[in-house]
C-alpha cells in the first residue's frame, strides 16, 4: 500500500523520499500521472494549488509520460512555477501558458579573477555604480537607442546579434544556451505592440524578482567540475537575472488570445483558459513558437548588453580591462522556456516540445548541445537565490534525462505573497540586517527590498538538496551574495 | 500593493507571487473601472496623481471575460508605451455586439516622473487565471489575476 500523505489532501502517493504522484483517477481528462518532485517537508508546505494545475497539465493531449514539478515548484497560473511537461511533436500542443509571460527569463553568471577580499572593501560604492549603470525598474529607460532594425536583429540573432554590434566577445556565445538564439525566429510572428514595448527596454533588467548581484564562491562541491567550469573559493562572480521585458510579455498575451480561439478550432477541452494551446505543428502553434523564439532571442541579447555594461563598470571601477579581469560568462541558461527536444521515452527516441516554465534546462555529459569546454562534465546548471539567500552552480546529469526530460530547479520559489512580505517586512530594517552580513543591497525604494525579501522564498539550499539527492543535476559550487542591485 | 483596498471599490486578495484583487460596482461599466483602479494601485499609489493626460480607449472583444482583459492590457501597454500613469477611469458604454462585446472608455493620469512617482513591483500582464465577470443583488463584481 502506497503511504498516503494528509497534508496534500490525501492527494498524492509516494515514490521514493523526493518523488510524489498524483494519480489519474485524481482528475478527469488526465492522460498521465503528475509527479512533483519535492522533499517531505516542501511537500507539506505545497500549495493546493500548485498539485491542482500540475493535475490540469496532465489533461493536456500529447504529454509524455509525466505533468512534472520541480522542487522549487508553486502556483502560477495554467503551468505551475516550476512545472515541465513533454508534448509529442505530431500529437501533442504547444502552450503560451508552459512558457509563461517573461519567455525566456533567464540567468547567467559571469567570473572573475578578483578574490572576495579585494571586492568587499569597495561593495557599496561598486553596487551603486552598477546600478546606475545598469538601468532597472518600472519606467526606466535604457541607454541604447535600438532602431527598428536592431530590434528586428535582436529578435533573429539574440545574443549572437549582441556580441557582433560590439556588446561581449565570441566565446560569450557559445556559452550560452542555444548559443544565445533559437533559429526558428520570424518577427514577422510579433506585433507591432510588442515590438513598441520591447523597443524602449531593451538594455533594462526589469522590476520584481530580476536582479543584479555580485557573488563569491563560498563552498566547493566538486573540485574537479568547479575547475572545469574555472570557479574556485572565494572567487568573485557577478549573476544576471532578467528575460524579455515587455516584448516577451506582449508576445504572451497575443497569443494566449490566438490559442484561445484555436483551442475552440481544433475541439481542445481545457480545465483553466489560461492553457489555452494549439497542435504543436498547426499554423497556430507554430507561429507562436516563432515569435516566442523572438522573445527569449531578444532576453539572450538583453543579458549580453548588459553584460557589455557590467565589464565596463567593472573595468572603470578596477581599472582593469574586462580581459585582464577575467570576466568571462561561465554560461546563460534560460528558465521559460518551450524547446524541441529528442528524448527517449519508453526505450524510444522521440521529438517532443518541452515546455519549462521556471525550469531549467539540464543537459548531461556528452550531450551534443553542451558546450564543448564542459561537455565531459555535463552543461552548467545555475540556480539564483533570493536576495540574501546562496546561488548554486550545478552540472548536468543523464539521470536528468531519464527522470525530467533534462530539467532541473530554476530557483527557490516564493512561499510568501508580496503583499504579505511588505506588512512583515520593513525594507529598511531588512537592508540593515542585510548590511551587518555583509551584503550591500541598493534598489529603488525600499518596499522592493521588502517585497523580494529573504523570508519570502523556500530557503535556496532545500530546494537545491532534493535536486542534488534526485541526481537530475548535482551542486558544484555555493555562491554567496555581497552586493545587489534591484528594480 | 502600493495603494490600500478603496471603499469597496475594489479589495485586495492573497496571492503567493502575484497580485489578486475584486473590484465591485453598481453597474458593469463601473466595475471595469474599478479593477483599473486596483491594478494601478498594485504599482502606485494612485491618490495623489492628477488626470492631466487623456487616452480614449475602444476595444471589441470576443466574450465579456476577455474584454475585461483587454481593458486592462491596454491600460497596461498605454502605461508602458506612453509613459502615462492612470488615476481616472471613466468607460461610457459596454455593448453586446454581433461577435461579442465592445467597450468605449477614457482614460487619465499623468506621465511618469521618476522623481516624485514611487513605483512597487510592476503589473506586467493580465492572466485568465480565476479571471471573473459576475453579476449579484448588489451589482456587479469581477476578479483578475495580474503577473508581476
């Protein structure tokens, strides 16, 4: 008898210590199971919610064996913050919903050779340099200028376009997923209102949980991965999080609308609206699919711009070029995301659409799509903690491939409202306390320090373990934060 | 939230990491207008901003639920665009039409001005999540679910 736990309502029954299942019978239309890949005590603080639309995705026609959760997983809306899912190429849809509003939200990590004791005297004058320099926040507008045809260019080529106008070099793009573009980008897919949202922000890391923080290896985990990957103890290191801005969020609610009307059209029943899908091949679905591809190409040249702008401070700050410094991207790796894949699924080799939202992909040794300097250990899997909380750099696994279609966590994941986290929490106070452990934070006003709290998320290294005991990527190195800047 | 819950204008619910909120009024129209309210009061508070721009708002839609996510989005996308912060909300008329429903509005709020504007986390779209249009003895009430 499968032990039954109360506190997800009775609803799951357990696999194995980090592997929970929430069986078909649960829900009508379910053609798989949902797994939610979590802990013991993270599962008993999972929302309803979060089981209730991982139960909805697995109504979805064309998914392979699981509607999946990672450990990091909460409620969004459609897709679960932190959900996976697989849908057959010629059976299957693709969905707006399993990508989300901010395609291609994404992380990366750029390195240093500066250790944590020469950065630490300077924190709070670099913090607040990079925070000029890098514009953040709502109604902040960039320093770049992009013309319509930059932006067109931006949409095609991502970081690739980035580096060629003059922001990074060569071997930032090969350090990127998909080497910082999908090739099936069309702008022709995107409106014109996403184009003249996109326009102005594009260079801008945004509001809510993006952030700028300089970081130092606190822990190694694995000598002989971190030395692949040239990350060494107390190494500073400097994380980007951002994605699409407004372009990602307007091609989103386009085509939630489109999907809408063609879910009707091809006589898809959906539990939630917020699903709304097409056949992956249909005219439909495969427009949104183009014009997504121009929204998470346009988040890889957004972090590359401002990874131009971070070497630059950093130069003008050290006085030391970028080379000379050492600051090469140690790797990008987008967390919402829809991608075609080949995986193996019931001893078969199968095209699916893989949707990652709040996920993040983790390829393992010898995978093709690895850059060649790491694939002997497998792709850079980054993990971003809250503001005072670790980062975690892991490498990928093949278990990961068999277990979660290659996904791994793309972060802590929030357990607390933003609402309630400004009546808990005095900004103020949190930046003091912040201080006193040595990690100078700057950000507009301080009811966004609030808001983006540390006692709002799950604590990074819980979440972290399970993925490490999964075996779906494992930790290489602890980053601790010394200095953040934020919208 | 920036701004409080308004004297039953709208109300404010839990939502781990985005904003929720009902917004009521005796009629449909007012209802409409109060959730622009209650969105805009997730980014700032809205009491001490003066309507000195207009933006005319006319909007067909295919069902009553989507026209009230298309009202806010293209409040949503004016704000972003035009760099205006809305305050007053006025929507003449919400019709049925022979494909769905229309709505004719204006819109006011002043452009955005960084150093007196006190912005909290960005309303960056407006989901179908829980998205509600209802009607009861007292009027009409609505429910949206906004990404931030």
């Amino acid at each position: 008898m499968p032990e039954q736990i109360k506190d997800a309502a009775g609803i799951v029954t357990k696999v194995n210590d980090y592997t929970w299942d929430i069986p078909m019978s649960y829900k009508p239309g379910m053609r798989v199971p949902g797994r939610i890949f979590v802990s013991r005590k993270l599962l008993e603080n999972l929302e309803h919610d979060t089981l209730e639309q991982t139960a909805n995705v697995a109504t979805l026609p064309g998914i392979q064996k699981y509607a999946m959760a990672m450990p990091d997983a909460h409620s969004g809306y459609g897709f679960p913050i932190g959900g996976v899912a697989a849908f057959d190429r010629n059976t299957g849809i693709i969905s707006p919903g399993g990508v989300g509003y901010d395609i291609n939200c994404g992380v990366r990590i750029i390195k240093t050779n500066l250790t944590v004791d020469e950065v630490r005297p300077g924190m709070k004058e670099l913090i607040e340099l990079l925070f000029h320099e890098i514009p953040s926040g709502v109604g902040s507008k960039s320093k770049l200028r992009a013309s319509d045809s930059e932006l067109t260019d931006a949409f095609l080529h991502g970081a690739k376009w980035a580096v060629e106008s003059g922001y990074g070099v060569k071997e930032d793009i090969e350090h990127c997923e998909e080497n910082g573009y999908m090739k099936m980008a069309d702008p022709s897919k995107v409106s014109e209102k996403a184009r003249s949202r996109g326009k102005p922000q594009f260079g801008t890391l945004g509001s809510g949980n993006h952030f700028l923080e300089v970081q130092y290896v606190d822990e190694v985990y694995d000598e002989e991965v971190a030395k692949v990957f040239g990350l060494h103890k107390g190494q500073v290191t400097v994380m980007v999080h951002c994605g699409s801005r407004g372009a990602g969020h307007q091609i989103c609610d386009d085509y939630l609308k489109i999907l809408d009307k063609a879910t009707r059209k091809y006589g898809i029943v959906l539990p939630d609206r917020q699903l709304a899908c097409a056949p992956a091949e249909s005219t439909e679905g495969q427009n949104y699919f183009k014009a997504m591809a121009c929204g998470a190409n346009y988040a890889w040249a957004n972090r590359q711009v401002i990874t131009h702008w971070v070497r630059e401070a950093f130069t003008r700050f050290f006085r030391r070029d970028a080379d000379d410094l050492g600051m090469n991207l140690i790797y990008d790796v987008a967390h919402n995301v829809a991608k075609l894949e080949e995986h193996v699924i019931d001893g078969e080799k199968k095209t699916v659409y893989v949707h990652r939202k709040g996920a993040t992909r983790a390829f393992p040794p010898g995978h093709p799509d690895v850059p060649a300097v790491y694939r002997n250990v497998g792709q850079p899997v980054l993990i971003p903690g809250s503001m005072g909380t670790p980062s975690f750099v892991l490498h990928g696994t093949q278990k990961a491939m068999e277990l979660t279609f290659g996904s791994a966590c793309h972060g802590a994941g929030r357990v607390s409202s933003r609402a309630a986290a400004k009546r808990e929490f005095y900004g103020e106070t949190i930046q003091k306390e912040l201080a006193a452990r040595g990690i100078s934070v700057r950000a507009t006003h301080p009811s966004i320090i609030a808001e983006e709290a540390p006692g709002v998320y799950k604590p990074s290294d819980e979440v972290v373990d399970v993925v490490h005991q999964l075996g779906i990527a494992r930790k290489v190195v602890k980053l601790m934060p010394m200095g953040v800047a934020k919208g | 939230m920036a701004g409080e819950g308004n004297e039953g204008k709208y109300e404010f619910l839990y939502h781990i990491a985005d904003a929720k909120f009902r917004a009521y009024g005796s009629t449909m129209e007012e209802a409409f207008e109060n959730a622009a309210l209650a969105m805009f009061n997730v980014m700032i508070d809205t009491k001490n901003l003066k309507p000195r721009q207009v933006r005319e708002i006319e909007l067909p839609s295919s069902d009553i639920k989507m026209l009230l996510a298309d009202w806010l989005s293209e409040l949503l996308y004016l704000f972003e665009v035009d760099g205006i912060v809305f305050c007053e909300f006025k929507i003449d008329r919400i019709e049925k039409t022979g494909e769905g429903f229309s709505l004719t509005g204006k819109a006011r709020g002043e452009p955005i001005d960084l150093s007196r504007h006190r912005f909290d986390t960005q309303v960056k779209a407006v989901t179908f999540h829980e998205l509600e249009v209802q009607q009861n003895e007292e009027g009409f009430w609505v429910q949206v679910v906004v990404d931030t």
